[in-house]
C-alpha cells in the first residue's frame, strides 16, 4: 500500500511536471514562429508539428497552420489559457510583440495522452511488481512468524498441571530470550509448587508423632485431674512434647523459606566468627546443663552471604553436637581461611555416626537409630540446603575428638570492609 501510495502521488508530480514541459515546448514554438521569417509569406502553411498556430499583424492573419481555424483562436491578450475550438479542448498559449500576436495551441487530448503513455511506461513495472512484493512479504513474514505461532500453540495446549520446558523449532535470535525466560518462569513454577507439595507432605508426615503423644499427654492429664492426681511429671511432659513439636514446625517452615529466588536478594556482607560467637552465645545454656566444653577457634572473616540463614545453619549443627554428643563431653568449632574458599569445622566426642549412615543423614526426616536422642530429622537436610544455596559443599567424617566432624566449605565472596 505504502508503495502504491508513493506510486500515486509520483504519478501526479509527474504529470504536472510534464505538462509545465508541454508549456514550456509551446513557449518556444511560439518565440521560434515570432522570430522566423516565414510568417512574412502570408500563406498557410503544413508543417510537421502538434501544434496549431496564427500570426497575426495589426490584427490581421498572416500565417496559420491547416489544423488552426481562419477565426482567432483565442482574445486573450498574453499567456497560457484553456480554450475550446473546432469542437475540441485546446491548450493555448499568447505571444505578443509590438503589432505581431503569435497564438500556438496544443490538444488537450494529445497532451494527456502524451504524458500517460510517458508515466505508465514508468510507473507500470512498480505497478506490476507491488502484488510480486506483497506476496514476498506475505512468505516472509509468515515464515518468521512460524516459531511465534508454534509458540503460541504450545502455551495454549499447557494445562496447569503441565510445566514442562516448551521449545521452539528453528528459534530466530528474537525468540531465544523468549523462550529462556517462559523457561525459567515454568521452571521457577515448578519449584515453588514442589515446594508447597514438599511442605504439606513434611508437615503431615511430622507432624503425625507429635499431635498423637500430645493426644496421648492429654488424656493422661485428663485421667490424672480426674482422679485429683496431676503431678509435675505431667506438666514436664506436656511442655516437652509442646516444644518438640514448636521445633519441628520451626525446621519444616525454616526448610521451605530458604528458597533460591529470594536468598540472593538477602545477602550482604558479614563476620563469620560474629554469627559462629552468637550461635554459641544462645546455646551456651544447654551446653553447661550438660556438662559440655565448646571452643572457637577463629579469627574475623567477611564474607558475602545470607546472615539468616547461616545461623540457622551453625545453630544446627551446634544444636546437633550438643544433643547427640552426650554428657562431658568436648565440642570444638574452627575456621580455615583459603585464597578462595573459607571452611567451618564443627566436631565433638560423642559418640558419632557409623560410616553406613554418614550418606543417609542427609535425607529428610531420616534419624540415627543408634542415638537415644531422637529429632525431627530435618536438621543436616536444612543444613545442606543452606550449603548448597552458597554453592558450598558439606562433609561428615570421623573426628579425631571420637565423634562426628562436620566440615563446610563455602566460596569465599568476601568484600572489602573492616570486620574488626
């Protein structure tokens, strides 16, 4: 259309540009017959021209054409008019100079057709070719269009249970960011519903234990109040089967909150051995009720991570080590500093883990039967998890204290600040 536009309006300059050409030809025709002395013979005269044309002296013909009437054609005194003469529409044009008029007319007709047939010779093969080209741009722009439509396929094909990647054949370098970021969203879908089907599974499957020993504890107090004969043992075990049960809804909530997409948005720079002196601070108490020595051994590491969930961490496998370790016994916390990586050692004398369930711990609600302690299960599960969110790694091994060594490496991302 834009083509056929510019077609149309090219047309019309031209031809106006034509026809001030034709009036241009005329002109000189005109001085040529003013200046020419055959207009001295008097006579009529048939010359091989367009034109029709008078000379006239002191109002009196000398000289036409055989195309020209005897009348004049035109009282115009001077210039270009339209005028109509033998039946037909004439262009003429007035030359006056001194006592001599020179009138030279040209058909209207002639000049139209004169200047279609020139334009059409020009404008006709951009006429023809306008259809050749929509059709090329039809193809074209159908054959680029193909990836968007199969896109556009697949999506409306998805059913809300239906993630899974889509794929465009033949990608154009225009749809590759598309295609990489549907991707990435169905991907980031994915996980966060696995994640609320993980939730509802761990809090079902946790849960379970500690509603029923609450039931249970219930109806001993009921029976006991009853019979006028609740004791402190009573209470005891309510608050202890309480708070076992406020721990694992704190790990299952704690598990499912670290997630990759705002863990990054949570991190800043921190002292390691800050967060390592804190972890101890708040679990010292338990530490002296059972008769255990805790050491650090550290000196200040900035380093790039999420605070919140690096004490969740530390606060594990300290809580860990106390727990299972057993009465007097020795826990010590280190640090090792390496040109891109920094590790925490966490290893105690208990009595450890055998090298058949060093693999297993780090599986969901999986417990250590060898322990009398007994736990949610979760805990070197959120561990990991925290790890491998720092693109670390986690190690269990035997402790040269006699117990388990847990080593963390983490890449060292550390800024440039002062940690004191």
């Amino acid at each position: 259309m834009a083509s056929f536009a510019a077609a149309l309006q090219g047309y019309k300059a031209s031809r106006h540009s034509l026809s001030s050409i034709f009036d241009e030809e005329m002109k000189s025709f005109a001085l040529a017959l003013m200046n020419s002395p055959i207009k001295r013979g008097g006579q009529n005269t048939t010359l091989p021209s367009t034109f029709a044309y008078q000379i006239f002296t002191d109002d009196i013909l000398l000289l036409k054409s055989n195309n020209a009437p005897q009348q004049i054609i035109t009282t115009q005194r001077e210039g270009f008019i339209d005028s109509s003469f033998l039946s037909k529409r004439w262009r003429v044009f007035v030359l006056v100079e001194n006592d001599t008029k020179v009138i030279v007319a040209q058909l209207v007709d002639q000049r139209v057709e004169s200047i279609e047939h020139v334009l059409l010779e020009a404008i006709l093969p951009i006429v023809y070719v306008i259809p050749i080209i929509g059709l090329l741009v039809f193809f074209a722009i159908n054959r680029s269009l193909k990836p968007l439509n199969f896109l556009s396929k697949q999506l409306k094909q998805k059913n809300v249970n239906d993630l899974t990647p889509v794929e465009v054949k033949d990608n154009s370098a225009e749809l590759k960011p598309i295609e990489q970021t549907l991707n990435l969203l169905l991907e980031r879908l994915e996980r966060s519903f696995e994640r609320e089907k993980r939730l509802s599974a761990d809090a079902a499957h946790e849960l379970r234990t500690p509603i029923s020993v609450l039931k249970i504890t219930a109806h001993n107090i009921s029976i006991a109040f009853e019979d006028n004969n609740i004791t402190h043992q009573h209470i005891h075990e309510l608050n202890n089967n309480t708070a076992r049960m406020a721990h694992v809804i704190e790990q299952i909530i704690t598990l499912n909150r670290t997630t990759p997409e705002n863990f990054e948005q949570s991190k800043s720079t921190i002292d390691l051995r800050s967060v390592l002196q804190q972890v101890i601070s708040d679990n010292y108490e338990k530490v002296e009720l059972a008769h255990q020595s805790i050491s650090l051994k550290s000196h200040a590491i900035p380093f790039y991570g999420d605070s919140f969930s690096l004490e969740i961490l530390f606060d594990n496998l300290i809580k860990n080590a106390i727990k299972y370790s057993g009465e007097n016994t020795q826990i010590s916390i280190s640090t090792l500093q390496g040109d891109d990586t920094v590790e925490v050692i966490v290893e105690d004398s208990g009595i450890g883990i055998s090298q058949d369930n060093l693999d297993k711990v780090f599986q969901r609600f999986y417990r250590v039967k060898q322990h009398v302690e007994t736990g949610s299960g979760l805990g070197l599960s959120i561990v990991k998890h925290i790890v491998e969110l720092h693109g670390g790694v986690i190690a269990l091994s035997k402790s040269t204290l006699g117990g388990l060594k847990v080593s963390i490496t983490l890449p060292y991302n550390a800024k440039d600040v002062d940690c004191g």
